[in-house]
C-alpha cells in the first residue's frame, strides 16, 4: 500500500472537518484515503506531536491553526492548478483533479504565486470551490445547498459540484450539467430519494448520491 504524505492527511482532516464542523474520527479519514485505521491514528500522533493536529483517542482530531494553514496552502495549490490545466492548457473538467493532487505537493509557493497572478487571481476553481488568497483568507462562498435537499417544482442554479470522483465528472460534463448551469426539479422518488431534473431540452434521473454531489442556488424567476 503506497504512503500516504503528511499533506494528504491535513488535507482530508480540513476538508471533513469543513463539512460538518465536527472533530474528523479516524474511521473517516481511513476509509477517504483507503489505509487502515491503525495507520491513521499513528500519523494522527505523528502529526499532534508535530504540533498540526489536537488528536485524543475516541474524541476525534481537529486542526491546529498551523494545521490549518498548511491546509490552506495545500488547497490554494490544488484550485489554482486545476484552473490553470483547464484554462491555460484546454484540459476537461474531469481531468484536472488527478493531475493537481500530483502538482499540489511538489510546487513552490512563488510558482503559485505567479499561476495566482497570471490567471487574474481569480476567487473560485472550476467547480466552484473557494480559492484561498496568498494570507489565507477563503473567498465568500455563495450560498447553496446540496441538490438533494431541493423542492420540487422549483428552478436551480449550479454553484459548486464536489470534484473527487473523475467518473462523476466527466457523466456532469456529458450531460451539460457545469457551473451555472441552470435546472428544473420535476420530480423525487421516494423510495430511493432519486430525483428527475429537466435540463436544457433533455430530462434526466440522478440518484442520491450523485445528486448529493451537486450544490445549488435557487433561481428567483
């Protein structure tokens, strides 16, 4: 099983941790990056001994503010290089992530500094998530919520889609469905929470988990 670096871990625990708010459990993290809970919780001391993480034993982890800095930087490097890949070298929406968790670790802050300059240092990536400015700070997310939890009957607006899954991505990009796209919620199935929207001319079912995915503003006709 390859070796998962120190930035990897940081990463994750951020990225969990910003999603609820909560301490990350080691189950969590083990089963995002596909090690074992025991290897987790060995760079969970290596990393609170190095002063990047409060971790305690069945409570959780949660960064520290040099944790969290280091994720910022970890972040600031991926989102810029995605949008560098898409918008300077014409590469697809679902190609670019694989190729910036490679380049997120072996570039120089000065090099993203200038990529940050070049491309007009721009607030969001290409699907939509928050680019971190050189101090840190996070870009003003617009508000939205995940397409799961849309009514029926109502018209909606692609703010950001979670971008991990290269498979998901590239069925969004054949489909049409990218940022800002705009579509109609016509119908939920209970019995699996799938849902049908109308996009463009063509209707289409998604099932939960794809929908959960896919986060939307309400469109105010």
């Amino acid at each position: 099983m390859p070796t998962i670096s120190k930035e990897d871990y940081i990463k994750t625990i951020f990225n969990f941790h910003n999603e609820d708010g909560l301490p990350v459990t080691t189950s969590k993290i083990a089963n995002k990056l596909e090690v074992t809970n025991s290897a987790i919780s060995e760079m969970a001391k290596k990393l609170a001994m190095e002063g990047y993480l409060d971790y305690s034993k069945y409570k959780g982890m949660n960064l520290t503010r040099s944790g969290e800095k280091v994720a910022m930087q970890i972040l600031r490097r991926h989102r810029l290089w995605e949008l560098f890949l898409i918008e300077v070298l014409g590469l697809s929406w679902d190609e670019v992530h694989d190729e910036a968790e490679k380049l997120e670790h072996s570039t120089s802050d000065s090099l993203i500094d200038k990529i940050d300059e070049y491309l007009g240092f721009p607030k969001f990536d290409p699907h939509g998530s928050p680019i971190p400015q050189r101090n840190g700070i996070l870009p003003k997310i617009p508000k939205s919520i995940p397409l799961t939890d849309c009514e029926v009957g109502n018209s909606y607006s692609i703010v950001r889609v979670n971008d991990s899954d290269n498979e998901l991505m590239a069925y969004l990009l054949k489909i049409g469905l990218v940022l800002s796209s705009s579509l109609f919620l016509s119908d939920r199935l209970s019995f699996d929470n799938s849902i049908t929207i109308k996009l463009a001319d063509a209707t289409y079912s998604l099932s939960e988990k794809v929908a959960e995915q896919i986060f939307v503003a309400e469109e105010i006709l």
